[in-house]
C-alpha cells in the first residue's frame, strides 16, 4: 500500500471513529448534548483534530444522518419483499412508520430536526435519495398498473410520505393519546391508519 492510500484509509478511519462516537452520544444523549467538544473528550481528541474533517456541528450530523438511514434501508431490505407493487407498497408504508416510531432519534435525526440539512443548504439531499427513490419507484409501479389512484409518480410518493411522517410524528412527539385511539391499542390504531390509507387511493 502506497503513502497516498494509506493516508486515506487513515483519514476514513479517523471519520468512522467520529460517526460512532456522534451516534452513540447522539441517540444516548440527544441533540443538544451532542457536539464537537463532547464528541472530542469521548474519542480521547482535541476538539481541533475533529474540525480538521469537518467544519461544524452540522457537516457532522449531515454523516451521521448518512448511516440512520444506511439502517432504514437494511430494514427495508428485509421487511419489503412482496413482487406485486400494491402489496410492497403497503409493506413499504407500515416499515417506514414502525421504523420511524422504534427509532426516534435517528428519526428526528433524518427528518425534523433541520441542523443537518444546512450543510447542504440547495444541494441534492444525498442522504434520503435511495429511500425516495424507493418509494418514487414502487408508485410508478402501482401507477402503470393502474392499481392506485394517483397519475403522478412523485405527487403520489409526496402524499404518501406525509402520511407516514405524520403518524410518526405524532407519535414520536406523543400526541396519540387515548381520546383518540379508543377501546384499541396504539398499535392497532396506527396500523388501521396506514392499511385504511393505503386502500383510499387505491383504483376502484
């Protein structure tokens, strides 16, 4: 191994000793807790050391924000496996929401909170394109069979996104509370949601 390569593979080391430690401080002790002094003090660095890979707090969560979703996809990878579209895209709705729900900070991480989006301010949002275009894909599908409603790949994937980001959160932010879920349990409630939603936009 050259000189040059070494030093790169230095480099993504030093960069995966980063993500790990912001991860792991990320989800144990939330956002605001999370920062470049307190990264430094649990990798044993100064914190000059970690602005030589990226310049702010923000740069930082953008990758860590890189592997919550690296983790979506795994889990998407292996709850999504129906061959008829409709069926996936009804696969594709109830993964998305119980992952957003058993994952709230991560969640947060990749969809509410706004820090990590300024580092790409009006650039293509790398991070969440293959997830989109997951998405985008399985309603063209749908679309071309004529099984749903919509003649639009993209305002079909938009309406169904809201719907999922907002029973997550919702419930990440603990607004589903008995007075509207009733005799049943939150489970059942939000499970009805996403079947009952799924099945209005679908062809008569």
């Amino acid at each position: 191994m050259g000189i040059i390569e070494r030093k790169e593979r230095e480099k993504q080391e030093m960069r995966d000793k980063i993500i790990d430690a912001a991860i792991a401080m990320f989800l144990q002790e939330g956002y605001e807790k999370t920062s470049i002094r307190n990264i430094a003090e649990k990798i044993e660095y100064s914190p000059a050391t970690i602005y030589l890979y990226y310049k702010d707090k923000d740069e930082l969560l953008y990758d860590v924000q890189k592997q919550a979703f690296e983790q979506m996809s795994a889990v998407f990878q292996k709850k999504i496996t129906a061959t008829d579209p409709f069926e996936r895209l009804e696969q594709l709705c109830h993964t998305y929401v119980w992952f957003g729900i058993n994952n709230p900070e991560l969640y947060d991480l990749m969809f509410i909170i706004k820090a990590p989006m300024n580092s790409i301010e009006d650039q293509e949002w790398h991070n969440g394109k293959d997830a989109l275009d997951t998405l985008i894909n399985c309603v063209a599908e749908c679309i071309e069979h004529k099984y749903i409603q919509f003649k639009d790949a993209r305002v079909a994937a938009l309406s169904i996104w809201a719907m999922g980001h907002g029973l997550i959160s919702l419930d990440i932010r603990c607004r589903i509370k008995e007075d509207i879920i009733g005799d049943v349990t939150k489970e059942e409630m939000i499970n009805t949601c996403i079947t009952q939603y799924v099945q209005t936009i679908k062809s008569k």
